[in-house]
C-alpha cells in the first residue's frame, strides 16, 4: 500500500506542473493589459510602461512562468491587482467557505443518494424504486438557481425557518482561526454561533447537493442490481443472514468502486462549480472571488483560483484512487 501510494503522489508531479502551464498559458491569452486595468484608461503609456515593468509583465513569457513557478514553490501565489494584497492570505477564507459548503452538501448527497439507490434496488420494481427514480431524474434536470430561488421563497420568507443569505449573523461574526465557522464556533465555545451558522448551510448545501444526490443515486441503483443479481448474495440469504448484512455488509462492499467514482468527481466539480449557489445565497466562496476577480481582469487571482481548484480536484482524484486500492487490494497490483 506505501509503495502504491508513493507511485500515485510521483505521479502528480507531471500533472501539478502541466496544470499550472496551461493555467499560466491561457490567462495570458485573455485579450487586454492588466496595467491598464489597473490605472484605467485615461493613463498615458509612460504610466502603463512604469506599472508593466514594476510587476514584471514586460519580461518574456518563459521568464514570467519561472517567476511564477518560483513563487509557488515557496507558497506565494502572487499579488492581486486590484488590492495589492497576497493571494495566498486572501483567498484562504474564500476557500474555506467553499470546502464547508461543499462537505456539507456531499455529505447530505452521499447519504440521501446512497441510501436511496440501496433501498430502490432492493426494492425494485416497487413504489419506493419508481418514486426515488423519479425524484432523481427530477433532481438532475432541475436547474441549481431555481431551486435556490424556490427554497428561498418557501423556507425563508414563507415559514421562516432558516436564513436566505450570508454565512453567519453580521451582527455577532464568529472569531476566525480557521475560517471554518463550524469549526472555529466550537473552539471559541459558542454553540449559539455554531447552530447559526450550520442554519446558513442547509439551504444552500441542499442546493448545491441536489443534483450529486440524483447522480449517485442512480448509479448506486444501477451497479446494487448488479451484484444482487450474483450467486454468493443468494447463497449469503440461504444461510440465513439478515436483509441488512446482506444488502450493506455483502452487496453495497462490492458495489461501492462505481459510486466512488462518482463521489470523488461530484465532489471536484461542486468546488469549481459552486459559483451559480453562492451568488443565489451570498455565499462568500472562492467561486465568487474569482468571478470578481475576472470582472476586475485581476490576472494573477483568476490563474490561483484556477490552480487551488484544479489542485484540489486533483488531490481528491487521488484519495479516491487510494480508496479503490484499499476497497480493493487488486486493484494496486
């Protein structure tokens, strides 16, 4: 398992710089000059050329990419623009607002999607499986920022329930160490915050997990009937053994590399794509803070927002890989 797991990171090597290429290439493709930008567009070209060359946009493109590069080696992603900020400080509460959102709505789509697929192929053919199908079916058609709009609507101005918008109360922030509200509520003791804040999630986590809790659904439905189907479950039920050690324990075991798959690339995509249900809740995540970023034509916040979320992608692909082997073991040889 070590020497597998050794390949694996090896492997990421070729592909971390290879992204980071690509990301670097295609912003510097982006039509317009960030100087510019940056002193609007009555500055005279004594200013443009002052400002290009302060910030090294006038060395040749290779010479900006070993900067770059440089810089990432030593976890400096660089300057904003706009705020002349470091990225790196910057985007670390952005990023953990996204990661909570994301965890919350993966662990609400895993749950409902898993659960439902079990029961739907144990049940086939019954009114649960058509009703389950069904509302997975309407769940990957329905578009993210109606049903925001429509929970919204009901929830919050209707009944009252939770919260529209934002992450916490502004009147009472949550003191940051982590900038993981849930977290950081319970380290500074105050459970008042804490259940505040997880109010602010439901919605717009159940928004954002819709659509991966129909996927996986779906695809947990599709590989159950395959292994129920096999000879060892219908020796396991001759033996005697119980409907949930044989439905959990014996079939979902062998059926789990499929909906794995899923979850770990459902779980990449909300972090990229997660922009559309932040704007909708005002959610203060990365997604928007790089869309910012593109209005401002802020180059070097667009390239590390582009790069943190492939990275990430990149690093949940490879727990899934380890998973599969550990799941697995054939699967490392």
């Amino acid at each position: 398992m070590l020497s597998y797991t050794i390949r694996r990171l090896l492997m990421l090597i070729p592909v971390l710089i290879g992204m980071s290429l690509i990301t670097f290439s295609i912003i510097h493709l982006i039509p317009g000059n960030p100087a510019q930008t940056i002193l609007g567009e009555q500055a005279t070209p004594q200013a443009i050329a002052q400002l290009e060359e302060q910030l090294g946009l006038n060395e040749p493109y290779f010479v900006q990419y070993g900067n770059y590069m440089a810089g990432l080696v030593q976890g400096d992603l660089g300057t904003s623009l706009r705020t002349r900020g470091e990225i790196s400080s910057e985007i670390r509460p952005y990023l953990a607002a996204t990661i909570e959102l994301t965890t919350f709505a993966m662990i609400f789509a895993v749950v409902v999607g898993v659960n439902a697929g079990i029961i739907s192929a144990w049940k086939q053919n019954s009114l649960f499986d058509y009703t389950a199908m069904i509302i997975a079916l309407v769940g990957v058609s329905m578009p993210i920022f109606w049903l925001g709009l429509m929970q919204q609507w009901i929830f919050a101005q209707e009944l009252g329930w939770l919260p529209a918008f934002g992450r916490g109360n502004p009147r009472d922030p949550v003191e940051t160490t982590t900038h993981f509200y849930l977290i950081d509520s319970i380290i500074n003791g105050r459970l008042d915050q804490w259940w505040t804040s997880f109010k602010h999630l439901i919605l717009p986590g159940i928004a954002l997990g819709t659509i991966p809790m129909a996927i996986i659904a779906r695809m947990t439905r599709s590989s159950m009937l395959e292994v129920l189907r096999h000879d060892y479950i219908r020796t396991i039920e001759a033996k005697g053994s119980r409907t949930f050690t044989v439905i959990y324990r014996h079939g979902f075991k062998n059926a789990v590399i499929p909906v794995l798959t899923v979850v770990g690339l459902q779980t990449g995509t909300l972090l990229g794509g997660a922009i559309l249900t932040e704007t909708i809740f005002s959610w203060p995540g990365i997604g928007r803070y790089v869309y910012e970023a593109i209005g401002n034509r802020d180059y070097p916040v667009i390239q590390s927002g582009i790069l943190v979320i492939a990275t990430m992608f990149v690093l949940i692909n490879l727990v899934v890989d380890l998973l599969y082997s550990y799941i697995d073991p054939r699967i490392k040889y």
